[in-house]
C-alpha cells in the first residue's frame, strides 16, 4: 500500500514538472542584455524607443558616463559632472535585436553634432551608446560605418561625420521619478526628436 502510494505521488510530481516547464516560454530563462543610448533630451528618446520596440522589457532614463556619484538633473546640467543624459534598455535578445537598437539610434536624432541636439547644448546632450557586452560594441561600430555610408544618412546630413561616444558603461543613474515617461504623462512636453531619413 505504502509503495503503492509513493509510485503515484512520483508520477504526479513528474507529470506537474513536465507541464510547469512545457508552458514557460524558452526566452524566459535567457538573461536580459542591457545598454544606454544618448541622443539629447531623454524625454523624447524615451517615448521614441517605446514606440519603435514594445518588447523592450525594462525603461529608465537617466544620467551616465560622467565621474560624478549621484548626480541630480540640476548638477548633470550644469555640464560639470560629465554625465550625458541617457534611455537605459533591457532587452531579451530574442526579441529585439541590439543591432536594430542601433540603427534606429542613428534614425531619430543628429548624430553628426557634437554635445548638441538642436537648441540642446552641453555634454549632457550628446549622441552616444554605452555598451556592456564586447559585443555590443563591435555590433556598434559597425553600424556606425555602414549609417556613415549610407547615401540617405549623407544626404540628411550634408556629408557630415558621425560623433557618436560608443564607450563601455559605467554606473547608471536613475533620474528623477518626474523625468519618467515623461512624454506619456505630458503629452504636449518638449521634445526635439524625429525621424530624420
């Protein structure tokens, strides 16, 4: 009796197990890849990114690249701390692409001006991708040769080169909880992004 029902408890575990694992997805157990893209004000690269890639799993905008702890948006803008302000991604890799992240990077914003987006000027505006993977970073350059190459990406920009920073990520500041879907909450809000080819 006792072997009895100890067969039938294995078998029920067995059979839970199996079906506990057959209905999680396989890119559930795949860890997620991060990266910083800054491309000027935040706000717009924010709502930009969320539009073009709703799989992205994780949001945050925020301050990077600089040697200043715990910068706040009063110090990051007075140009003093070296942080540019930055949209930091987490991604599943087997549903966005590091390398289309990229080529949009360099769709929705003027890559060719350094610490400048439009009326935008300092440091904290300019274009760069701060990568975490050796990966990430040969992925980077790449784009960066075949966008400076591309005949549309020449013509919007009158032959200009790019400037974008690709450097290794250092700590990642949060920003402020106002400065959070910012554009969602403030639809009207300031933004100077678009798709320029």
């Amino acid at each position: 009796m006792r072997l009895s029902f100890l067969l039938t408890r294995v078998l029920l575990l067995r059979s839970l197990s199996t079906a506990c694992v057959s209905t999680v997805p396989k890119s559930s157990f795949m860890s997620l890849e991060t990266a910083s893209f800054g491309a000027g004000c935040f706000w717009g690269t924010e709502k930009f990114f969320k539009k073009e890639f709703p799989k992205l799993k994780e949001v945050a905008v925020g301050y990077q690249g600089g040697a200043a702890e715990n910068p706040d948006y009063k110090a990051v803008c007075t140009g003093t701390t070296g942080h540019a302000e930055v949209l930091q991604v987490k991604y599943d890799p087997a549903d966005v692409k590091f390398e289309d992240l990229c080529y949009f990077f360099f769709r929705m914003h003027d890559p060719t001006t350094k610490d400048r987006q439009q009326g935008d000027v300092g440091s904290q505006y300019r274009s760069a991708i701060f990568y975490t993977t050796d990966e990430q970073k040969t992925i980077a350059e790449k784009v960066i040769a075949d966008v400076g190459a591309n005949a549309a990406f020449k013509k919007a920009y009158g032959g200009r080169s790019i400037v974008t920073q690709v450097a290794k990520a250092s700590t990642f500041y949060v920003a402020e909880d106002y400065h959070q879907k910012y554009l969602d909450e403030n639809p009207g809000g300031y933004c100077s992004h678009r798709k320029y080819w």
